[in-house]
C-alpha cells in the first residue's frame, strides 16, 4: 500500500467505531502517514480527496450497516484507481456489508485494499458485564492494529463470497425499511423520561440525522436510525429503551468525548 495522505471517514454509534478508527489512524501516524478523521454524518461525499487514501469505518446494522451511511457510500465521487479500505465493528455477524460494499466500490472504480470485521461490545438487546465489554474493547483495538499494519505492509484482503453476501444485503435492505416504516418508527420510539431529563440537549447533539429536536424537552421524529448514542450517552438516563435487557446499556467513552 503506496500511501502519504489517509482520510478516514467513520461513524461511531456508542464509540467502538471511532476507538477502533482512531486506533488505526494512531499506527499510520507513527509511520509518517498524513491522517484525517472525519464523521460521516458531518461529511459532503463531493469533498472527498480522491487523491489520497479514504477509509471507512461504521458498526454493524441489521446485518450490514445504516440507511445514512449506505447514503454516503452511495454518493461517493467516481474515481480512477483510488484506493480505498473498510473497517466494522460487531457484535457477531454481518453478512451482508463486505462483499457488497466491495462490489459497489470497484464499480464506481476504487481500488479496494482491504476490509476488516471487529467483534466489539453489543449496544442494544443484552448488554454484558463491563469486565467482559473491557476485554472485548482491548481485544478489537489489537485487531485494528494489526489490520492498520496489514494495510501499510499490503497484507490485507477484501474478501467477497458471490451470491450469498448480494442476498444477505437484501435482506438487510428489508430490515432497515422496516425500520424506517412510519408504524414501527411510532412504536419503538425513544422518549424521554421528563422526571428525569435536565434538557441539556446532549440527545440532540449527538443524533447524527438530526432526529431529536429541543422543545421543553427533547422529542424525536419519524427517522430514528436506532444507533443507539440517545439512548447509551444520556448523562442522567433519562432516555430508556425498551429493546435492551433490564434497560442496561453501553458506551465506550463518555459523551463529552463522543461530542468532540
């Protein structure tokens, strides 16, 4: 891998995206490699340098990532042999995101490098203790060290299994419309606990569709991606989710770290 500048361009839902990011950009510094970090959902696909490296980085949804930044990798300039990587995170399987990222990248004529899967902490359903979160957490951050280093010495692969992985996106494309359906966005609603809420706006902050919004206090709309930052980053838990077991969540940093 001939590189001297990386962008790297990531979202991070409770923080295991971005610790996994900043991991890799940490080893590309240290050999003298020009880094940027950048967050998706702050990021315009037409600023992107073609000229340098570009990384993507993002956690595991319904098998394969967000509807938000399936919209920016589909809005990716086309390009004439830039190179460019993945990286997730996980908390078990995907499916239905490497084969066809791959695929969609060549087309519009990258050069694709290599792709990594990194089983992290699970945010959402059953949380584990934090001595088994810590362990996982230092466990994938030794994986994107090796990976970050499998890129520079051009050991790194993108792997793609035919058929399979084309159908796995299919059905993952099903499930993020279903989560985006107006019944089910009304139902599974976040909403906050008023008792408990100071309305320091902290949700808002860090939605990265824009889909809470301060009132008296903060009331989300209809396009609720369920990354989970509202939920895990709430200073004062006022926000529950009724899809986690005992309400427990999860977050790798604290939340003025996830707003820097």
């Amino acid at each position: 891998m001939s590189m001297e500048n990386i962008d790297m361009y990531y979202f991070s839902g409770t923080g295991n995206t971005r610790l996994v990011a900043e991991k890799m950009m940490e080893v590309f510094r240290d050999i003298g490699v020009k880094t940027t970090l950048q967050k998706i959902e702050d990021s315009e696909t037409g600023d992107v340098d073609l000229s340098h490296t570009i990384g993507i980085g993002f956690p595991v949804a319904i098998l394969s990532t967000y509807s938000f930044v399936w919209d920016f990798i589909n809005g990716l300039p086309e390009a004439h042999g830039t190179e460019i990587f993945m990286v997730d995170t996980l908390g078990g399987y995907s499916g239905g995101i490497v084969g066809p990222l791959r695929k969609i990248l060549e087309k519009k004529g990258y050069k694709t490098i290599g792709a990594c899967e990194i089983v992290m902490p699970l945010n959402i359903f059953y949380i584990q203790d934090s001595e088994t979160c810590k362990t996982k957490v230092q466990r994938g951050l030794m994986k994107a060290e090796e990976y970050a280093h499998a890129l520079v010495e051009g050991r790194a692969r993108w792997g793609r299994v035919p058929v399979f992985s084309d159908v796995m996106k299919t059905v993952s494309m099903g499930g993020l419309k279903l989560a985006a359906w107006g019944p089910h966005q009304r139902y599974l609603k976040f909403r906050v606990e008023r008792s408990l809420c100071n309305v320091c706006g902290t949700c808002a902050d860090l939605c990265p569709v824009g889909n809470i919004k301060m009132e008296e206090h903060p009331v989300a709309g209809d396009n609720c991606q369920y990354c989970m930052r509202c939920v895990s980053f709430c200073p004062l838990g006022a926000i529950p989710c009724i899809m986690n077991y005992r309400g427990k969540t999860y977050s790798a940093m604290n939340h003025g770290e996830m707003l820097k």
